[in-house]
C-alpha cells in the first residue's frame, strides 16, 4: 500500500441512536449542509480536541436535541471506519440511547435540519435516503450486537465495500 492511503486526515465522531420503544430519531440534514446534505442520520458530530467519546455524546445530544443524558443512559452499540468518498476519513463510536418520551426537547427542527421519528422497522424502507452505512448497520443497532466495522466508500458516498465483525461483550 502507498503512503497516500496514510495522509489522508480523520475526523474522530459519535453517533447516539436515540429511540422511544420502537421508534428512532433521526436528522435528516438541510440541503445546504456540506456533510450528507439531505440524508438521514442518527444524533451526532465531532469529537472536540480534549473530549472522549461519552463527553461527545452528551454533548452533541444536548445540542441536537435538547435531551438531557449520562453516561449511565448510553450503550456502545459499535465502532466504525469510513475511508474515501468524503473528504476526511472518519472514525465513528456509535452509541444507542432510550429516552421516555418522544417530545423533543428543542422541537422537530433544528439549524442543521429537520428531527424524525421512524419505526425501527420502517427505516431501512422509507422514502428518506439514508446515510449509506446505515443500510448495513441499523439492524445489528437495534437488535443490540456489539460490533466494528470498516467500509470504503465511492465519491457519492454510497458504500463501495464493507466488512463488518460482530463481536462479544466481555463480562
């Protein structure tokens, strides 16, 4: 492999599956946005210099959605890498967070979009375009598998090639 598949920058980010019971919020992201514009995705962003990952989490949850969290609430869902297609390279700590109530702290509609709740079994077949990594990786978030992948990706954005590793918890 060459150098040029090193010097690429990484951005360090967290996504937190928020859901109600069955139903999953999710931004589906202003046209105007650089990142994903009009697709869906769960809560999330950066990882600030100085931060870890359950920090991020809360606070990109807060700042999203207005609800309040703790590391208490959260669960690691998996670990991801996208390579390509954007960019940056990225590298993704995914969590899966239940709240009581679907209201929405801050309401439905945010700087970076409009917040929606889906069925967890509609989401894969809705008419939203998706963040593509979710088609591979939604049904192992819900049904709570630990799990890491690595996906390259196509200058649309769209899923060029996956490998995805379930793993076990450790007691």
């Amino acid at each position: 492999m060459t150098d040029e598949h090193y010097i690429r920058s990484v951005q360090t980010s967290v996504n937190n599956f928020i859901h109600c019971g069955d139903e999953y919020l999710f931004l589906k992201r202003n046209n105007t946005k650089k990142i994903d514009p009009g697709r869906l995705n769960s809560i999330g962003g950066r990882v600030e210099h100085g931060e870890d990952h359950i920090t991020a989490c809360i606070r990109e949850t807060e700042e999203e959605t207005g609800y309040k969290m703790t590391p208490e609430h959260i669960k690691l869902s998996g670990i991801g890498r996208l390579q390509g297609g954007y960019r940056e390279d990225w590298i993704i700590c995914i969590f899966k967070t239940e709240v009581e109530t679907k209201d929405i702290p801050i309401g439905n509609q945010t700087d970076d979009g409009e917040l929606i709740w889906i069925h967890k079994d509609k989401v894969l077949d809705s008419d939203y375009e998706l963040v593509d990594d979710l088609n591979y990786i939604f049904k192992d978030i819900v049904e709570g598998e630990l799990f890491c992948f690595s996906a390259e990706m196509d200058n649309q954005q769209k899923v060029a090639n996956i490998n995805i590793s379930k793993l076990k918890t450790a007691l």
